[in-house]
C-alpha cells in the first residue's frame, strides 16, 4: 500500500500520468538485468615450442655416392675447409677412403644455422 501512495505522490508532484506508476504497487518489479562482471583476464596463450630442436653436441651424416669430405663440409657447415676438423672428429686418415653408407659425426661446433 506504501508503494502505491508513492506512485501517486509521483503523479501528483510530478504531474506525470504513467501506465509505469499506476502499475508499479500491483505488479511485481520487472526483473532488471544485473550488470555482468567483467571476463576474467584470459590466460596468455602457452608458447609454442621451438621450431627446430636446440643443437647437440654433434650430429651425424651418412656418406653418398660422390661425397667427399671438402662437399660434406662445405654443405653442412658452409665451410668446405672444415673437412680437416670432420675427419679428426671421425678418426679419418685418407679422406680419399670415404665408404658409402659411413656415418660421420658433424661437431655442433662446425655447423651453419
């Protein structure tokens, strides 16, 4: 009963004819929709991982037909120079006897990125 008085005080002071106020003390509030919290701040996404492997201590390469120690070099460390340092790592003392299908150890060292 409070709430209709107020209505009408409303309508009266304010001078307003509402169907909102002359409803307000008979029917229920419509339901407001309360005000949504802001989205929890999101994750950073997780990082990808690195797209090629961190270098080990060496790695290895198998002997083609017409490889010699100076291509090898030259195609795995940019350097055909290097072909000395492969052959002392690899225990090669004729690096005219390379044997197709011989697997090398190419110091991580001696490598090109």
């Amino acid at each position: 009963m409070q709430t209709k008085r107020i209505a009408l005080a409303a309508v009266a002071v304010l001078g307003i004819a509402s169907p909102v106020f002359a409803q307000a003390s008979d029917q229920p509030a419509p339901a407001v929709d309360e005000p949504k919290a802001p989205p929890a701040e999101m994750a950073p996404p997780a990082q990808a991982p690195p797209s090629e492997p961190a270098p080990s201590a060496q790695a290895d390469y198998v002997v083609l037909e017409g490889d010699t120690l100076a291509r090898i070099a030259e195609k795995l460390t940019g350097d055909e120079s290097n072909w000395q340092a492969i052959a002392q790592e690899n225990g090669i003392d004729d690096p005219t006897r390379l044997q197709v299908g011989m697997r090398l150890r190419i110091p991580a060292s001696l490598r090109s990125t």
